[in-house]
C-alpha cells in the first residue's frame, strides 16, 4: 500500500465573493485530516469567458493530479452553473444541494437572485454590523470606556487570551457590539474588577487560557520578556480566573476553542442569539 499522501486541488466557484461556498467547504474538508487540500477560489463568475476561464483552470489541474479536481459551487445563473459543469472535476453544487429540495417543499420558485446573501448597504442587517465593527474597534482593550452601556457584551480577560478577535468576529458576524477590557496586575493586587466595570456586570463574560499556550503567544509579541514568562503567565491565568468565580461571571477557556465556538458561546450564555431574518 503506497504511503504517498493524497492531495487534491478544491476550487470554489461563484458569481459572488465565494464565501459562502469557502466557508461550507471548510467545514466539509476538515473532516479528511490525511487529505492535503489546495483551495483556490474562482469570484465573480457572471460570463461566459470567465466560466471558459475557471473550466481551462480545473482541467489543467486534473490534467496534473492522480484524481479529479473537487468543485464547489454557488453559481446561480443556470446555464452558466451547467456550462462549468463540464470541467473534468467533482461538483459539489450547494444550490442544487439545497435551492432545488427546498423549492419542492415550499411550493414556490426561488428568485435565483446572483448575492442575495450579501446585500449590502442598503440593508439593516449589514448598516448594523457595520456600526457594530466601528464600535468594538473604539472599545478594543478598554481605550476607550465611554458608552459601555451600548454594549452587547464586554469580554473581559488578561492580556492575549483572544478578547480582541472575538469581539471583531461578533460585530462582523452577528452585529453585536462587543467591547474588550484587560485584566491586569494591578486588578488583582486589588482583588476586585477595576471600577469601570461595576455598573456592568450583567453584560461581563471571561475569556481564560491556559499559561502554557499564553506564553507562546506572548513570547510571538515580546520574546524574552517577564510579560511572555511562564511564571507570569499561570499567575495573571490564576488570578483572572479567581476574580471571575469570585464575581459570578460566565467563562470559557479559549485554548482549544475556534474563533466560531467562542463567539456562539458567548452568545448564548449571556441571552444574545440574534435570529437572522432574510
């Protein structure tokens, strides 16, 4: 039995930005951990010369690979999504996948509208994550505390533990206005949360780490130093942790936890799923 490793060429096609389709992708690829995959994405397919384009890219990859090419596809235009299909690949085609089951059990026809799911500024939605991007940005690591009473949430938690990214990932995602504050040494010399955060206790949740991991991302940041030690570290880790449990606040160790299962944590210990209306 041969040891060479499988690598196959993923190619994302859309008339749109593709992420949609990249994001999907990932979550179905991730589940061959011994298969080597090269994603490249194909945007903006709306002609007939760009899907000529993207069929001349895959048949050179299966040209150059032991299997086929694997495509997946959001196209919405039905002649060009069939002309593409003709690319000596593996088509995954998420429309076909799901538009066309759904139709037959809604009783209706979907509108096979090219970006519906991106809508841009004219809608709510999107001017809302908008103003929640502006406003975790001007909140990131506690600069900036006037209007913490607009906050959706306020992640607290010591110095690289991942307050920054989450609370980005939640303004982009989900339009929530998340603001960040630091735990630092003097808080816990004081053995209380600094006083900024007292009226808002209700909207607190702890993001921890463990040291170890804590101190090779800070040793990324200022190699060599006392703030990257891993003595520094499992005493900021240890004390941040005993404030939280002192305070009652909800908390979740980040270590081993994506981005996404941050964000969906949050958002439902602290009562804040958004429901998405299209």
């Amino acid at each position: 039995m041969s040891d060479k490793p499988i690598k196959r060429t993923v190619f994302i096609l859309s008339d749109g930005t593709g992420i949609t389709a990249e994001t999907f992708s990932h979550s179905v690829l991730s589940q061959f951990e011994s298969v080597e995959f090269k994603q490249v994405r194909v945007p903006f397919i709306d002609s007939h010369e760009k899907v000529d384009d993207a069929i001349r890219r895959i048949n050179e990859a299966a040209s150059r690979e032991d299997g086929l090419p694997i495509a997946f596809t959001t196209l919405v235009n039905s002649e060009l999504s069939a002309r593409v299909k003709t690319a000596n690949a593996m088509f995954m085609d998420l429309f076909a996948g799901f538009v066309e089951p759904l139709e037959q059990n809604l009783g209706v026809k979907s509108t096979h509208s090219i970006g519906k799911s991106h809508k841009g500024g004219t809608s709510v939605e999107y001017r809302n994550r908008i103003d929640a991007i502006n406003y975790s940005l001007s909140h990131d690591d506690g600069q900036f505390v006037k209007d913490l009473a607009k906050a959706d949430v306020i992640l607290i938690g010591v110095s690289r533990c991942g307050k920054t990214p989450t609370s980005l990932y939640l303004a982009m995602q989900y339009g929530v206005k998340a603001a960040n504050f630091p735990l630092i040494p003097e808080d816990f010399e004081r053995g209380s949360l600094p006083s900024t955060l007292h009226s808002f206790r209700h909207r607190l949740f702890g993001l921890t780490i463990q040291p170890d991991r804590l101190a090779e991302v800070r040793h990324e940041r200022r190699p060599n130093s006392k703030y990257a030690s891993i003595e520094q570290c499992r005493y900021e880790v240890m004390e941040a942790e005993r404030l939280m449990r002192m305070e009652s606040i909800p908390s979740l160790s980040t270590t081993t936890k994506s981005i996404e299962e941050i964000s969906t944590t949050v958002l439902q210990e602290i009562n804040l799923e958004r429901q998405m209306v299209y």
